[in-house]
C-alpha cells in the first residue's frame, strides 16, 4: 500500500468524521470552573480545549477583572485543585514488524510478525493545582501521579497586568509553550494519536537534546494579549535542558515566540492565524572522565530551529485547525557527532531538515458532543546522513474519536470517550523494506472534579 | 368563491406577515448588527444558564452561590440602561453590559465573543420577557458635551449632593454609610449595599464620565438608586459627576484612576 | 393610648365615610338596574400597636409632625374597622374591557408619610405623585407585574406615573426615607374601593350576577365572599381579617 493509497484513505477517514457527525464532548479545571461558577462550556469548546473566552481567561492570569479574583472573595474552604483521570480500555497492534522465527533463539532468523496488546488501563492521574494568590498574581502546577512516581509536568507563577497593561504579564517556571495549538489541551488521548507527532519530532539517529515543542520548558515568558484575546504574542527563553529540573553547566538559552491574530468573518465568526518558531542550541558533547561522560556538562552547542505556520479556521459547527512545521537540526546534532571532531561526519553529510504539519476537524454537535479526525503528516526533506534512505522517518497518521459529556456543571466534568488512530511509520522496518502499521482503539472515560 | 379565495390569500398573507413581525421581535439590532434569538439561544445555554437559569429567571444552579444574584431577564428590568427608568433597554445597553461585564459581580465581559454572537445574546435575552414585544424602548438619554471639570462646579455637586439626599445612603462623605446604608434591598428583597465611592471602587454600568452622567439621570433599576432626569438639570448632573470624581480622586491620593478603558 | 388612636375614633365617627375609588364616573352614568356592594372590613385579634417613627436623620421632615409620627401598616378604629384595605371584585366580570378615567388619581408625599397609605387606581390610570415637602424624596414601586421605576423627586413639579397590568397591590418605598411605605393597587375594572377610616366600603353601579369580592390589605392579606346581587340590589357584607401576634 503506498503512501498515496493511505493519505487518500485517511483524508477519507477524515471526510467521514466530518459528516458522522453524531457524538461530542466537554472540559477542563474545574477549580476554576468552582470558583466562578462557570460551566466548562463557558471556557472550552470541549474540554480540554479552550474557546476564545477560555483563551482571554487563561491570558488574563486566570482572572475575570471584575474585582472578585483574589482568593480573598472565596469561601476559606476552597481549594484550588483539581484531579483528572482517565480509566480505558485499550487495544493497539504492530504490523508487521521484525520477530525471530522461534521465540527465544536470536539466531533463528528474522520473520515478518505481528504484536497485539489490548486490556485495561489507567494511565495517569493528573494534578491541576491553579489559582490566584491575589489580584494578579497566580500560579499553576500540574504534577502526574503514575505507576513510575510523580513528575512535575507543569509549574510556574505569573505576574500578570504589569504597569497596568494587559500587554505584560510575566511567567518563570516549568510550562507548556503558548503552542499554535496546546498539546496538553488535547481532545485525543491515546499514545498513537493522542500527541502531535510534529510536536515531538526528532529524526532517527539525531542528538539534540530538545525534543520538540510539545515538550514544557524551564524558561521565563513574556506575554501580551488584547482584551478579547484576538491579538496575542508570546516570547519565551528557556533553558536549553528540554525542561529537565537541576541546573547544567554550559547551558544556553533558547527563543521561542508565538504570534497570533484573530479576525471575525460575517456568519462565520472568529478565525485565528498564527506563526511560531523556536531558535536554540544543544550539547554535542560532554565533559569526559576516562571517557564516560560528565551528567549535566553538555558543551560544542550547536543551533536547531522550528518554525511554521498555523490557522484555526470556525465554519459554524465545524472547525480546522491546521498547522504546518518546518524543522533543522545542526549537522553535528543530526548525525549525534561531537563538534569537537568533524572528522567522525559522515561524507557528504548535512543538517537534516523536514516539513511536517496536520489538519484536525471537530464537529461540535452541541456542548456535549464533539467529533473529532486528524490527519498529520511528516517528511523528511533532507536526512543528516546522504547514505540513509530518504523516506527514513516519515510517518502519517490519523485518529477519529469522539468525546461526549453526558452532564455539563460547573463542578466537575465527565466524558465518555472513544477513538481509533493509525499510525505508519516509513522505513521503521527496515529489514522488510516497508512500513509498520501500528493501530490503536481506546474506549475510556475522561474526568475530572 | 373566488372572493373567498382572495381573501383567505390575504389571511394567509397577513399571517406570514404577523409571523415575521413576531420573529423581528426576536432581533437585536446594535448598529449594523442584527441578532438572532435562535443563534443566541445556543450561546446562552453554553454561557449563561449556570448562573441565569434555563428560563432566563436568574436561577440557574449556581445562583445560590452567588451575589449579587444573576439578573432575572423575565422581569426587563436592567441596571445599566440609556433610557428612563421603568422603561425598557435600548439593544445596545444590553450589548454593552454583556461587553463590558459588571465590576464587583460574577458577570465577566464576554468580549471575547465575536459581536455577532454578542449580538445574538441580546436577542435571546430579549425573548425571555414578553414586555419587549409589548412595548418599545425608552427614549435614548442624550448626554451634552461635558462641561470642564471645576472646583466651582464640584462644589456646586457637593450641595446636590446635600440637597438630593445622596447622603442618605451614599453617607456625608461618600463612603456608603449613609443612614440607610443598611435598610437597602434590591427588588428581589436581597440587601445590597451603596458603593464607597471614595475607595477608588468600579462602576457597575461603567466608569466613564459619560456612564456616571448616564447612570445618574436613568438610574440603576432595580436596585434603590433612582434616577434624577426630573431631579436635576443636565447641567447640574455634571456637577454631581464632578463631585463624585473629586471622592475618587481624594481615594487616589491625587491620580485620577480612569480604569477599564472604552472598547466595543 | 396615643393621641392618634383617640382621634381616628372621632373622625371615623364623624366622617364615617367610604373612600369609593372605584365607581364609574363621567361617561358611564349608573345604569338603573345596577347593584351596590358595602359593608365594613374589620379587624380580629391584637392589632400591633403603632410605633413613633424616627425621622431625625432628614429634618426636614419633621416640622410637618410637632407631636411625632405613629407607623401607619395597620390602623383600625375603636370598632375594629379597618383602615386602608381594599375590597374589590376579584371573579365574575368576564372578559368585559374598561376604559381607564381620565382624571388622575394623586399620591402625595407629606410629612414624609404617603398619603394616602394605600391608593387603588385603574390601569393605565395617570397617577399623579406629588411632593409637599421641603426634601428630596424618591418614589419607587417594586411591582411584580408591571415596569418597575424609581425617580428622585424634589420639591417641586409632581412627577406622573402609570401601570399597564392589574396588580394588587405594587408596594410603594422611599429609599432615603426607609420608613415610607406605600401601596399602589391596580385594576383592570372599576369595582373596587379602598376602606375609609371605620373600614366601610362601598363599590357601586355593579351589574347584577355573581361575584368573588376579595378583600385586601398590605399586613393582614386576603380574606373572599361569594355573592350574588340582583337588579338595583344593596348588599351589605362584612369582612374580617385576623391580626396574628408579630404581624
């Protein structure tokens, strides 16, 4: 099956989430949603994706402005937490994909197989601790309980309305990058489909430390907005550890800044346009000591960028979003070579490069109800390596779903949760010359209180 | 018969008429918008029915929860209006509130929504009391050009100030503690409280010189703040604006806090 | 036993008639065959005794009360008769449309007192609210049916008003002088009066048939009859409302 044969099928796919049209969703922290007595509805399309209204919250540090933010107009007993869970079943299969003949002899040869997992799950329990410490002044942390311990997904303070202005306002901590469109507000959940593959990108065999834009950063953003949020900017520098905690030494700092424009269309309503880009640098080496390499010493930075172009297209009932990326990556990082020693490149080699981007449709039936398809893409356009095949690393990938919320309150939320994704990597097993096809179905539930 | 005919034409006719003019009264038109009930009535149940209620009569499931309480829209009766009290909003007063919010209450500005939805809004919210179809707005208060702000015009505010009995409820001195401070009620019979309008505090209805002179001549209906259009003289109102400022100003220790600035 | 109480005996006795609000006047002269209801309201059980008013925090509003004021909600004379209800055909009249007089009827704001307490006028009825004092006042009806207003009265012009829907009764507040109460009773008909000082009443010109008569007041609420009159009939009937302890 070609690559052609399975785009066509998956914009097929995508066609006919658009016209199933019968199922949709919910959203996302209800501590706020308890402290202002808001339905979900009122902030997300669907939780966890905010609406336009949610987007000039969040903007305004999680403030209304009309004098009732500071904790100090809430009853003592709240508390500004909130608990997400996602309680599945699920089922993913590989195929075909490399298996010795006889299990347990490595040296029976390698046959073309099948692997199919499927049972219940739970994935993670996340943590939304979010609020007001006092007018304009707020802070959010989102720490996940797993099976493997607790990490700190998420945690900064903001300053928001400097001098006044809703143009200023200042976060430091660990946070998610202000995405074209979040990651973590995600309407899918599962593994195959669940993230954005572009957000995540890193081509076989490349070294840079920064695994992507979809991953939170250390860093210390600068954001401003207009009042409805149609203008927004933000500039953020991190720290070029990929958001790892504990200091480094040689570390450097890295640019991200998103820019985005809203416009209203007659009948149509709000459209949202938007570029980003992110400037840094990774270690290509490390300090040595009898050749083992010193944790947290990384040295010879050499530069990678990400840059692209978005929009957020509302057709009544149905939106698009669509997202387009174009990435490179050093010849050093791109080839995992020290830049101390050239010599160790490869002949002919280069700083790979590659497009990617997806189109995501949602149907929302009514608040309750979202459908939900995405097509995403990648290609590689330059590998690192002149000698590794050029399709090495493409994938395409579409997921349909839907999210329905069977009540709607301004205490807590429920969604009943099903989809299917399909994921085909190029080149992934390389000693059949073709393509492994990974599918995963999810039916779960999405909750939080 | 062919009379007949003709004639139930024109019941026809007269009915598809009838059924139009209903439905007009189911717009809002702010400027060149025109709003649509049917559109809004989708919007307010993802936006406003936690706190309105379903029938639009402020009691939707957090209401207890709150104060003030959520406007009940069945009876028309709206704080921040451009016409006479008693008498109903134009669409744009009720355009502005839902563009601007209400300080010190949990109605948020819903800029964020496009103005067409906005728009729709106020259609639905219109539909919710059949006084908008019974009757027509007020009369728009027209609002001259202010005049420059005084000591002598301040002053001449602060003896309406007396002579009007503000003091009764706003207190001598405009910190809201008059004598009745503390008998007031809102129509529903919930106590409310007279602002102190020297705390540097957020008008309700908006805080520009114009929503002051607008708020002071039509009153804030539904609450124990009457309207003084056949009190006093445009003039004199400005003096009482100007007045009032001078209590913002003494809050502000000398800077003249214009907050929330004017937008659509 | 204050003055008040001792001098509400004597006018009831001298003046002892009804305040009729409600018969037609001009333009409708009483058919001959037409019925008369009257009758007295009465009072039954401890009626709360009046209180002094403080009106110290407006001076202005004292001079009109050398000797104080007494709290007007229930005011009953030395037989019981109730002051200030309204008696008024509550069923039996169909869908038959009045046109509202042309006169208006007048609430006035003396001594920083309504008067009268309570005043019953037709809907769409100009009512004609004046102010006698030297201060400012605001007159603000809280109706449950009709527009609600509130306008800033000076001494001066008297302000006009009206209600479109009948609503018994829309209660009457002054915001800057919390002690004024009011009642602004409206009808859709012209059958209704509102008692006098000895609680009489009397509602003319009613064609004969069967009626609910309702009486009403502000305090005490509602007490119904039934009645049937015929051709140039007078009824008499009595209504008694119950004073409960704390009302």
């Amino acid at each position: 099956m070609g690559i052609g044969t399975v785009k066509k099928i998956g914009m097929a796919v995508v066609a006919l989430g658009i016209l199933m049209a019968t199922v949709q969703p919910s959203y996302a922290i209800p501590a706020f949603a308890r402290k202002y007595g808001l339905p979900c509805s009122a902030c997300h399309e669907a939780w966890p994706k905010l609406n336009n209204f949610g987007i000039t919250f969040r903007d305004n540090g999680y403030q209304l402005g009309k004098g009732r933010d500071a904790p100090i107009y809430q009853d003592p007993g709240y508390w500004p937490i909130a608990f997400r869970m996602t309680p599945q079943w699920h089922r993913e299969s590989t195929s075909p994909r490399p298996l010795d003949a006889i299990p347990g002899n490595g040296g029976s040869g390698t046959v073309a197989g099948g692997i199919t997992k499927s049972g219940l799950d739970i994935s993670s329990i996340d943590m939304l601790v979010a609020g007001t410490l006092y007018k304009n002044v707020s802070f959010f942390a989102q720490p996940f309980l797993s099976d493997g311990g607790v990490f700190i997904g998420q945690m900064h303070i903001r300053f928001d309305n400097l001098l006044g202005s809703r143009w200023l306002n200042v976060k430091m901590g660990k946070f998610e990058l202000d995405l074209p469109i979040s990651e973590e507000r995600s309407l899918t959940l599962d593994n195959t489909g669940g993230a954005y593959f572009n957000y995540q990108f890193r081509p076989v065999a490349d070294s840079n430390v920064f695994g992507g834009i979809g991953n939170a950063q250390l860093g210390v953003e600068l954001q401003g907005h207009s009042e409805n949020s149609y203008t927004r900017y933000s500039l953020a520098m991190t720290s070029s550890s990929d958001g790892a905690t504990g200091l480094a030494v040689n570390s450097t700092y890295n640019v991200f800044g998103n820019f985005t424009q809203g416009f209203e269309l007659p009948k149509l309503g709000l459209q949202r346009v938007g570029v980003y880009g992110y400037l840094g640098q990774s270690p290509t080496y490390f300090q040595t000591v009898g050749g083992s390499p010193i944790a947290g010493t990384g040295t010879g930075n050499r530069s990678f960028y990400r840059a692209g172009a978005y929009g957020l297209w509302y057709l009544g009932k149905v939106d698009l979003s669509t997202f387009f990326e174009h990435g490179q990556d050093n010849v050093y990082l791109g080839n995992s070579t020290p830049a101390n020693q050239p010599a160790l490149l490869p002949v002919g080699a280069v700083g790979p490069s590659w497009n990617g981007g997806f189109a995501e449709a949602h149907y929302t039936y009514n608040p309750q109800l979202i459908l939900i398809s995405r097509y995403e893409i990648l290609r590689m356009s330059r590998q690192a390596n002149p000698g590794v095949r050029s399709e090495l690393g493409n994938l395409d990938a579409w997921t349909v779903g839907y999210r329905w919320y069977p009540f709607m309150s301004s205490r807590a939320g429920l969604a009943w949760v099903q989809e299917y994704s399909h994921l085909v990597t190029q080149e992934a097993a390389p000693v059949f010359g073709t393509s492994e096809h990974k599918s995963s179905y999810v039916m779960g539930f999405d909750f939080d209180f | 018969m062919r009379t007949k005919n003709i004639s139930t034409n024109c019941v026809v006719l007269l009915a598809l008429l009838f059924s139009s003019v209903t439905s007009f009264a189911q717009q809002s038109h702010i400027g060149k918008l025109t709003g649509n009930a049917k559109q809004g009535k989708a919007l307010y149940r993802r936006y406003c029915i936690f706190c309105h209620g379903p029938y639009g009569d402020g009691t939707g499931e957090n209401a207890p929860y709150m104060d003030p309480k959520p406007r009940d829209f069945t009876k028309a009766t709206f704080k921040c209006r451009s016409t006479p009290s008693g008498s109903l909003p134009l669409d744009s007063d009720l355009y502005d509130t839902i563009s601007r919010g209400v300080h010190s209450s949990g109605m948020p500005s819903w800029r964020p929504l496009t103005r067409q939805q906005r728009a729709d809004l106020v259609a639905y919210v219109k539909s919710f009391s059949s006084r908008f179809e019974e009757e027509k707005p007020g009369a728009a208060l027209e609002i001259p050009p202010a005049p420059p702000n005084s000591a002598e015009s301040a002053k001449h505010g602060a003896e309406l100030f007396e002579s009007m009995n503000c003091w009764s409820c706003h207190g001598k001195e405009g910190r809201g503690n008059g004598p009745n401070a503390r008998t007031l009620t809102d129509s529903k019979g919930y106590p409310i409280v007279p602002p102190d309008l020297t705390s540097g505090m957020h008008f309700k209805c908006g805080d520009s010189d114009q929503a002051m002179f607008r708020d002071l001549m039509t009153g804030l209906d539904g609450t124990p703040m009457p309207s003084f259009s056949d009190a006093v003289k445009p003039a004199e109102a400005w003096d009482l604006v100007h007045y009032v400022e001078t209590l913002h100003l003494n809050a502000k220790k000398g800077i003249l806090v214009k907050a929330e600035p004017k937008g659509e | 036993m204050s003055m008040r109480f001792v001098s509400t005996i004597l006018t009831g006795v001298l003046a002892a008639g009804a305040v009729s609000g409600g018969a037609p006047r001009a333009g409708s002269a009483p058919a001959p065959s037409a019925a008369v209801v009257k009758g007295t309201v009465k009072v039954q059980g401890a009626v709360p005794k009046a209180t002094r008013i403080d009106m110290s925090q407006d001076p202005k509003c004292s001079p009109g009360h050398p000797g104080g004021v007494m709290t007007d909600d229930i005011v009953a004379d030395g037989s019981s008769g109730l002051e200030d209800a309204i008696v008024y055909v509550s069923q039996g009249l169909g869908d038959a449309k009045f046109e509202p007089p042309k006169e208006a009827a007048v609430i006035e704001q003396k001594g920083c007192m309504y008067k009268p307490h309570v005043v019953a006028v037709r809907a769409n009825q100009e009512l004609k609210v004046v102010n006698s004092d030297t201060t400012t006042h605001n007159i603000h009806p809280a109706p449950n049916n009709n527009r609600e207003s509130n306008q800033t009265q000076p001494p001066g012009a008297p302000l006009s008003m009206t209600f479109a829907r009948e609503e018994i009764a829309i209660p009457v507040k002054c915001n800057i002088h919390p002690w004024m109460h009011s009642y602004i009773a409206v009808f859709k008909h012209p059958y209704f009066a509102v008692t006098g000082k000895d609680g009489s009443f009397e509602i003319g010109n009613l064609p004969p048939g069967s009626y609910t008569i309702t009486a009403w007041h502000g305090k005490l609420g509602t007490t119904i009859q039934k009645i049937t009159v015929g051709e140039s009939e007078t009824k008499t009937i009595e209504f008694v409302l119950k004073a409960q302890a704390g009302s």
